[in-house]
C-alpha cells in the first residue's frame, strides 16, 4: 500500500455553482507536500499546504481535512467512461494503490511515510462542481449508484507526505461501519442509517443528520 501521487488544487473558475472558484482541479506535486489540522469548517482550510476550498459550507475543515481515492476506481472509471483520468482527476488529495479506501472503517488510522497519521471519517458525497468537472451527463446519479465514494481525513499527527510514500494501516476500530456503508446509506439506502452510530468516530454532523432521520 502506498501512494501514487500528492495533489494540491489549483483555483479555477466555478460556473457550476454560485462561486468565485473552485479547487476540484488537483494535480500531482513532486517533492514533499506539509499536512497540518485545519481550522475549523467554513474557512476553506484543508490538511495539504497550498491547497483550500471555495465552497466552504460544504467542504473543508477538520473532518474533511485531505481526500483519498484508490487508483484502481479511478480505473475502473476509465474503462467505464472509456477516457483517460489522471491522478487527482477526481480531486482527490491523495491517489493510493493496493488500498481498499471504500472498505476502510470509519475511525481506522494510516500511517503514511514516517512522520503522517490520518484518520477516515467520511464517505465523499457528490456535488454539481464534481459534475461540471468532469462534464459527463447524469454523473451524480452515475457515481452514487457506484458506490465508490473516496474517503475524508482527519490529521491526527502532522508531518510531510510524498509520493511513494508507504501506507500502514495502524488502528482498526472493532465496528464494522465501512466508508462505503455510510455513503450507501447517506444515499440511497437510508435503512441502513441505524447501523452508523456504532462507529464513533462518525463526523458530528453526519451523527446527527442520522438522530433526526432515525428517532
């Protein structure tokens, strides 16, 4: 398990949403890239230096401090959508390989390079932004259905991350509360929602969005 690639934003315009700009346009780095805990959410902070976001209702802050997609979904989507997706095509922060990011447990910790801790919180859910990127017509809908989300982190210790470095998972939770289970059922599968409270380390947020869905 290690990465492929480190991908900070670079701001573009946003015609997809009522924005300045966004950041979905992340593209690899060479070289070693800080990873710091952001400030709280709606100040468009995340984990990687040099990077942010726009939307900052929705993105950004300690839960979703970095992002994390597998290269062999972005694969699949290749072969799917029959074009080519480059490493942060997705937005992702960080491109992994022979890591299974969907199947990760919420509150499980990687240990990447030496110095990095991050911890998953959180399925990534699909935006208009996301969609304008990538102009493919119906393409929520399309990625929802897939469930293949990506994964949010927290920094738990900070440092600096590279390419190639290696991932270690280093903590697993007991629960059995996937990335994928929570998208699924954040989606289109509400029925599962009783079944995310057992992992702890669910995002307040989403925690209560389950309390008022779930009495």
């Amino acid at each position: 398990m290690k990465l492929l690639s480190v991908n900070v934003g670079k701001p573009r315009p946003n015609p997809w949403k009522k924005l300045s700009a966004t950041g979905i346009d992340k593209r690899p780095v060479s070289g070693p890239v800080a990873v710091v805990a952001p400030g709280p959410k709606g100040t468009g902070e995340v984990g990687l230096a040099g990077d942010r976001v726009y939307d900052v209702k929705h993105h950004g802050g300690p839960d979703q401090a970095v992002y994390a997609y597998a290269r062999e979904d972005l694969d699949r989507w290749e072969a799917e959508l029959d074009r080519s997706l480059t490493n942060g095509g997705f937005g992702e922060n960080l491109t992994t390989v022979d890591l299974d990011v969907n199947r990760a447990l919420i509150g499980e910790r990687w240990r990447i390079g030496p110095d990095v801790v991050l911890e998953v919180s959180c399925p990534r859910i699909p935006c208009a932004t996301f969609q304008g990127w990538l102009q493919e017509q119906g393409w929520i809908k399309r990625f929802t259905e897939a469930a293949l989300p990506g994964a949010y982190l927290r920094v738990i210790e900070p440092g600096q991350v590279r390419a190639a470095d290696p991932v270690e998972v280093v903590y697993r939770p007991a629960h059995q509360v996937t990335v994928e289970l929570v998208f699924r059922a954040m989606t289109l599968e509400p029925e599962l929602l009783p079944q995310l409270l057992a992992a702890e380390a669910l995002p307040e947020e989403e925690r209560e969005l389950v309390r008022r869905r779930c009495p």
